[in-house]
C-alpha cells in the first residue's frame, strides 16, 4: 500500500524566475498549453526503487533498478518501448526486459524473464489509451496538484530551461485520490507519510516544452497510517524517478518487428 500510495502521487503531485522577467505560474501555463502541439518525442526513463522493513509478518527488502527507452508518435498513434527491470526481491533475482509496440489500436509486447523469452501477445488498446498516456498524465498531473517555484534556469542537452521546483498540494492531492480511488476507505495524510519529495521540471524556454522530470521521494508507512489496526510492521520506501523527453516533433518511424506480425491474442 506505502509503494502504491507513492507511486500515485508522483503521478499527481510563486514567484518570478532568476531575472527572467516570467512568473512561475506563467511558466506552468506555457507549459500545459505547449502540451498540445507535441506530434511525437523521444521517451528516456530511469527508476530506482527500494523498500525495506516488515510487511503481513515477513522481512522485506527489494532493491530494483529500471530503464525505459521509447518513441512515441502522437499523431498517428504509435509507439514503441524497450524496458529493463533487475535488482532483488528478499534476495531473489529480478531480470526482466520488455518489448512493447502500440501500432493499429493494439499493443503487441514480449516479456524476456531470466533469459527465457516468452511468445508475443497481442491485446487490444483501451479506447482511453492516447489520452491517457502516462507522460502527458504525469506532466499534469504533477504541474496541476503542486505550487511552483523557479529556481535558476539551466540547459538541458543544449536546451536554455526554466526549472521548477513543486511543492505538492497534499490536500488537493488527497481529495483527488479519494474521488479515483473510492475503495480506498480513508486516504491517509500524504505529508505524514513523506520523509523527503524533491519535485524538478524542465521547461524549455524557447518551446515551453517539458524536457526533464525528477523526483526524488523517501516514504514510510505503517498499517496504523493507513487506518488500519496498528501490528509494529513498518515498511520504509525510497524512489528516485528521472524522464526526459528530446526530439520533440521530428519525424519517428515506428513499425511491428517480423515476429510480432503473429503474435497471440493476450
């Protein structure tokens, strides 16, 4: 529950900018708005991720590294993604890499787990899929549910940027999640749970495109946080996740590997 939490709310997470003349509110703005006119970018992603402590009676401690590569062609509603998971669960292996292709209102991916590759599927895309995208969902999420702050610009792989610092709107946050996610009893307070939350968005200045999210979070949690009946377990979990976007609106080519044209219906 302490990880699910944690990672919901880095997917929902004034002043003006070092002599730049521009509010961080403007920024933000831009920013939103520059969100319609991205046709296709280049997706890179890295996590790391670890929880440790005590969970339903048994030591627990996962360490997990993750890195996502991928093309994304909004205008023709296609994309591709490479994606690689290792680290240790209680002291197993974890080794798993993903193939993952949306072409033609389907998604089509094989799974690689401890060197043993798996067949092709093929499932359908839900009708919400292109509106929904986890990017785009992430950077409104994250610009809509927090206050900014802009710290010094900086360039970004030969991009000038304003940089954002968030502070996250807990309550905003916890209303939110209590509407999406009605099973939830009683949403605990988020801030509570928060040891650390360093929030950092990119903005390119020229462009007002988003070009680099960083977030850096350390949570603890207990099951008496989450209103359930105090037991001593205490689960401790930290999470560093970094997402840039580049080759924004230049040409992708994105079409299904031969082995995939068979693949099996999921």
């Amino acid at each position: 529950m302490a990880i699910l939490l944690l990672v919901i709310l880095a997917g929902t997470a004034c002043g003006d900018s070092q002599g730049s003349g521009i509010s961080a509110d403007e920024v933000v703005r831009n920013a939103l708005a520059a969100q319609a006119r991205v046709s296709s970018s280049h997706i890179e992603a890295t996590v790391q991720a670890s929880a440790t402590g005590t969970l339903q009676g048994a030591a627990l401690n996962v360490n997990l590294s993750g890195q996502d590569s991928g093309d994304v062609d909004w205008a023709n509603r296609k994309a591709k993604s490479l994606s690689q998971l290792s680290g240790s669960y209680n002291g197993l292996p974890v080794s798993v890499t993903a193939q993952t292709y949306a072409v033609d209102n389907y998604t089509y991916s094989q799974v690689t787990a401890f060197g043993t590759a798996e067949n092709w599927t093929r499932s359908p895309l839900a009708a919400t899929h292109w509106a929904t995208q986890s990017y785009v969902q992430l950077i409104y999420g994250l610009l809509e549910y927090a206050e900014p702050d802009l710290q010094a610009d900086e360039p970004l792989n030969g991009v000038d940027c304003y940089v954002l610092k968030l502070e996250p709107d807990y309550e905003a946050i916890k209303a939110d999640l209590g509407q999406q996610y009605p099973q939830i009893a009683a949403v605990p307070d988020l801030g509570q749970l928060f040891d650390h939350l360093s929030i950092l968005v990119w903005v390119a200045r020229d462009t007002s495109f988003v070009t680099r999210i960083e977030i850096v979070a350390a949570a603890h949690a207990a099951p008496e946080d989450l209103g359930e009946t105090a037991n001593g377990e205490t689960v401790t979990v930290s999470l560093t996740l970094t997402v840039e976007a580049s080759r924004i609106n230049e040409p992708v080519a994105i079409s299904l590997p031969p082995e995939a044209l068979n693949a099996a219906a999921a």
